[in-house]
C-alpha cells in the first residue's frame, strides 16, 4: 500500500522538466503562457514538482510559436534542448543531458531548485485547483478516436488528416496524472494494434498507426522503439536509428524487463544500420 502511494505521489509532482537554450520571456505549458524568469531565482532552466502524463509546451520567437508536445513518467526528469535556428526542441547531447540530469535530481529540494519554476505552484495554483487523476471517460473517449483513426489507416485514409485528429485528441489528457499503469494501457492499445498488422508483414502500415498513438503520447520510449523496429523490419534501418536512440535515452522510466528489450532493439538496430 505504501509503495503504491510513493507512486501516486511522485505521479502527482515527481517529475521535472529541462530546457535547456529556451527563451523563458514569452513560455507557456499547458495553457499558461508568461515569463517564467520573474519565478526562479537564478537563471530559469526548467519547471520541477511537474505531474506525470501529457504536456504541452509553447515558446514563442519572433512571433512564431516553437512547440514541445511529450509525455512524462512519473518522477521522470526529461532534458532538452531548444535549437532557435531549427525552430525545435531537440535531444541534448548526450553528456550534458548526464549533466542536467544529475544537477535536476531532487527537483525544489536539489541543486538546481533556484532555476526551476514550480509547476505546482504556478500552473496548478493558477488553474484552482489540484490535477485529478485521468478519468475512465477521457481515457475512453481518446482511446476510441485512436482506433478509430487506425481502422481509417487500413483503408487508406490520408495520415496527415488522421495524426490532426489524434494528436487533438491526445490534448485531451493534459491536465490529468496519469501513472504509468495509465500510461501503459494506452501504449498497449497502440502498440497491439500497430502489430497485427506488422506480423501481416504491413510493416509501412503499422508503422502508421505506430505514429498515430505517438501524436497522443509524444516521445513515449516504447512506442519509438517499436516505430524503429518497424522501420528496420521494412528495410530501413538507417531511418529507424534516430527513434531507437531516442527511445533508449528513456529507457530507465520502463520496468527494467522492458528497458532490457530497449537496449537489445537499439543494438541490432544500430548493427543493420552500419551493415547497410
């Protein structure tokens, strides 16, 4: 009972967000736009006590809107990095990703807290009240859309028009805590979905609606590792390094069974990819 509360309470504020390179004067997360410099007392690196489950980032240059959507695990701190020139939120390298994990742990309580924005304090507090936990309706409602989306896939629809309408539905989830054991039952609707139809060999298929669940949970580890296994499955090993090397950067938010299958995944796919 004990181990179940740690993990709803680290669920509910465990988690910690870097960005490194952002321009914290004109931010916003989940729908609360300001500048966050005025609430941190040294440098603003990030936002820490951060609830698990889908968020949404907006950081506006030159009056363009440069855009993170992810998805974070409970007690997760996830480091990156914003290229201005590129327009995108991208994978830190990975040494000074080591180095602002390291500095991040213990969020409000760490060696960073001075230059974290308390999530709880300034999203939620301003929302009125705490985020409750991802209700069975909302789960049904985006799960639906997903299947929906993916039976459409199998008979040709066009993928743009269907990821407009997942990705819109998985905006549905920010705001509420989800566990990893929500978390994973939607990865397991996707991922079981994508595969009956990669072990009809339709790699390029599931490989589709593999995208389509990652529009609801963007950057979840397992969902790329089974993109780049698609991809290497289809002949493109190459392609599918990039989502495999992502995903393994993830791999320690996984039970470690799976964060196991992870690193073997990424290592026969890197293998194919220099052997091409």
């Amino acid at each position: 009972m004990t181990h179940a509360l740690d993990d709803l309470q680290r669920a509910r504020v465990g988690g910690c967000l870097v960005l490194r390179d952002n321009l914290w004067s004109d931010c916003g997360i989940d729908g609360m736009r300001g500048d966050f410099r005025r609430l941190t007392a040294q440098g603003t690196r990030g936002f820490c006590n951060v609830n698990a489950g889908r968020h949404h980032v907006v950081t506006h240059h030159e009056d363009e809107p440069i855009v993170l959507d992810l998805v974070l695990y409970p007690g997760e701190t996830l480091v990156r990095r914003l290229d201005v020139d590129e327009r995108e939120f991208v994978l830190d390298d990975p040494e000074t990703e080591k180095k602002y994990l390291a500095l991040a742990a213990g969020g409000s309580r760490g060696a960073m807290a001075g230059a974290l924005v308390d999530y709880e304090k300034a999203i939620i507090a301003a929302r009125g009240g705490a985020p409750e936990l991802l209700p069975d309706e909302v789960a049904r409602r985006v799960g639906a859309a997903f299947i929906t989306a993916a039976e459409q896939a199998a008979r040709g629809a066009d993928q743009g028009e269907l990821m407009e309408r997942t990705y819109k539905a998985g905006l549905e989830l920010i705001g509420h805590v989800m566990p990893s054991s929500h978390i994973q039952k939607f990865v397991g609707l996707f991922s079981m979905t994508a595969s009956k139809h990669a072990m009809a060999g339709e790699y390029e298929l599931a490989a589709r609606i593999t995208l389509l669940g990652l529009s609801i949970l963007p950057g979840e580890p397992w969902l790329l590792d089974l993109l780049a296994n698609l991809y290497s499955d289809g002949g493109a090993p190459v392609s599918a390094l990039p989502f495999s090397e992502e995903a393994l950067r993830r791999a320690h938010v996984l039970p470690e069974k799976l964060a196991q299958q992870l690193r073997a995944s990424y290592e026969e796919i890197a293998a194919a990819a220099r052997g091409s």
